[in-house]
C-alpha cells in the first residue's frame, strides 16, 4: 500500500513489483546496474516514489522494447543520448535488418532456382540422350525394314516371274499336245 510521507507518497518493494511488472531481483538489479537513489527508511527498507517507478518502467520499456543495452541507459540517464535519436537509429537498425533479412531470403530463393535450373538443364540432357537413343533404334529398325521389305519385294518378283514362266510353259505344253498326232493306242480305242 502506498503511504504518505513529507516528501510525498512511496511504495513499498512489493507495491513497486505490482506496478512495474518488474521481480524484485530486476529492480535491485536496474537499481545497483543503473545507480538509482532509492529511498529507505530508518529500518532500511526501500521506498519507492512515483517518479522511480515511472523510471523503472523507462528502463523495463527500453530494455525490453526497444533493445537498448545497459551501457545505452546508464548514457540516457546521464543526458548522453536522445532517446529520439536512439528510437531513430533503433528504427534504422530494425529496418536495416528487415532488409538484409529480405536480401538473404532472396539470395537464398535465387540459389534454390539455379539449383532448380541445375537439375531441369540436367534432366534435359538426360531426356536428350534418351531421345537421340531411341531415334537411333527407329532408324536402325526403319532400315531393317526398308531392307526386309525390298528382299520381300524381289522374292514376290521373283516367285511371280516363275509362276508366269511356269503358265507360260503349261500353255505351250498343252499347246504342243494337241498338234501331236493322235498315236497308235488312241487310233486304236479311238479318240
């Protein structure tokens, strides 16, 4: 509970951790890291003023905000940086690195397509190859059958120029028969 003293209302530690969100360990860390003048009492417990834990929550909301480093408060409470100038350059550094971070995930996405493009250019020449492979087996089969089909043609040529010859021959056997003169056995049992 806050109590009222001549130099106004203090805070008890544990008031002081309710209102700052900070543990007791944190505050009398920022206390003895940032040399905060904390008031205490005749016992010697620390009160805290409306203005230390407004400065308390400072420190927590630059710390664990905006990433300042405990050298960077110990200069901003001794007047040696703008907090302005720091938030600027703390927004430059967040942008730089949102940047980088950008410029790295594009690298990376440019290193993934030329791999990409790696394994498609290989894969082409694989299909390439394959391609030339199996052109080279149609035409050796083309000429196979190119060959087949002129020695089956010359045998059908053939076969047909003795089938004629053969007709031709028949023809002029039978022919040649029937100019025989008739011979003594069909004179004989007539014909």
């Amino acid at each position: 509970m806050p109590k009222n003293t001549d130099e106004g209302i203090v805070y008890t530690l544990k008031d002081t951790v309710k209102l700052t969100g900070l543990s007791i360990d944190l505050i009398r860390l920022y206390e003895k890291e940032f040399n905060l003048q904390i008031q205490r009492t005749e016992g010697g417990h620390r009160r805290y003023t409306k203005n230390n834990i407004d400065l308390l929550i400072e420190i927590k909301k630059r710390i664990q905000e905006q990433n300042w480093s405990y050298k960077m408060i110990n200069q901003w409470l001794q007047g040696e940086i703008v907090p302005e100038a720091v938030e600027v350059q703390s927004n430059l550094e967040k942008k730089v690195e949102s940047l980088q971070e950008k410029v790295q995930e594009l690298l990376d996405r440019s290193e993934k397509d030329e791999q990409f493009q790696l394994a498609l250019i290989q894969r082409l020449d694989e299909q390439g190859t394959l391609i030339k492979h199996l052109t080279d087996k149609l035409d050796s089969q083309d000429r196979y059958i190119e060959n087949n089909l002129e020695k089956r043609d010359e045998k059908l040529t053939s076969a047909l120029r003795e089938i004629s010859d053969t007709k031709k021959l028949i023809a002029a056997a039978q022919e040649n028969l029937e100019q025989k003169p008739k011979g003594f056995w069909t004179r004989i049992f007539g014909g």
